[in-house]
C-alpha cells in the first residue's frame, strides 16, 4: 500500500461522502473488513478519483449512473449525497437518472428515483 495514495484517497473520500461517514466506516471496521475500507481508500478514492483528468463532479455524475444501472442502491445513496458535495445539481441528477431509465430501463430508473429522493431528503436533514 502506498501511504501517499491512501492518504490522497483518504482526503477526497472525506470531502465527497463526508468526514464523519468516512471516519465511522474506519472506527467500526474490524479484523475482518479492515483490508477492503483499505483497499476502497487507496485505489477507488486515491488512485482512481485521485486522478486529474476528470472533475469529482463528473466522476460523481458518472458513479451515479453506474450504480444506478447495478442497481447498487446503498452506494448510490452515498454517491447522491456526494454528488450534491461535489457540485452536481438536483436537475442534473434527475436528468441523469432519465437517461438511466431509458438505457437501463424504467424499473431500474423508478428504483434510482426513489434511493436519490431519500438520499437528497436525508441531505436535506443534515444526516
């Protein structure tokens, strides 16, 4: 592990998904899945989002339509509130979430609206 990867990672998965959630995930990590908040940390956040040709912003935009397509609904809610961090609007969200029902089909759009829903309401609230 690169410590200045991880910490690069560490720095920006705090400032998308926020400091507290970042620094729970790592107080409540055990024996067991100590390694793979890691492994996230280091390569996803430090050696992929890390990288300088795309803004956060559209890698946020992008990880939203992905997860929305794996119907991965616990990470698109984090990355829906990330988005908002990173500067994506509500309208942008929305229209991508149109394009995902369209390419990926309307159940997978329908479930989408309803995680961001919740997630831009939990934002909302401070949570």
């Amino acid at each position: 592990m690169s410590k200045e990867v991880f910490d690069r990672g560490f720095g920006i998965r705090k400032k998308v998904l926020g400091a507290e959630f970042v620094e729970k995930s790592f107080a409540s990590a055990d024996e067991f899945n100590k390694p793979m908040q890691e492994l996230v940390t280091e390569y996803c956040w430090g050696a992929v989002w890390g990288r300088e040709e795309l803004p956060h912003k559209t890698r946020s935009m992008l990880n939203i339509a992905m997860l929305s397509c794996l119907n991965r609904t616990h990470e698109l809610k984090m990355h829906v509130k990330g988005a908002i961090r990173n500067g994506v609007t509500r309208e942008e969200i929305r229209e991508i979430l149109m394009q995902v029902a369209i390419y990926a089909g309307v159940p997978a759009g329908v479930d989408s609206f309803r995680v961001a829903r919740e997630a831009l309401n939990e934002y909302d609230a401070g949570k």
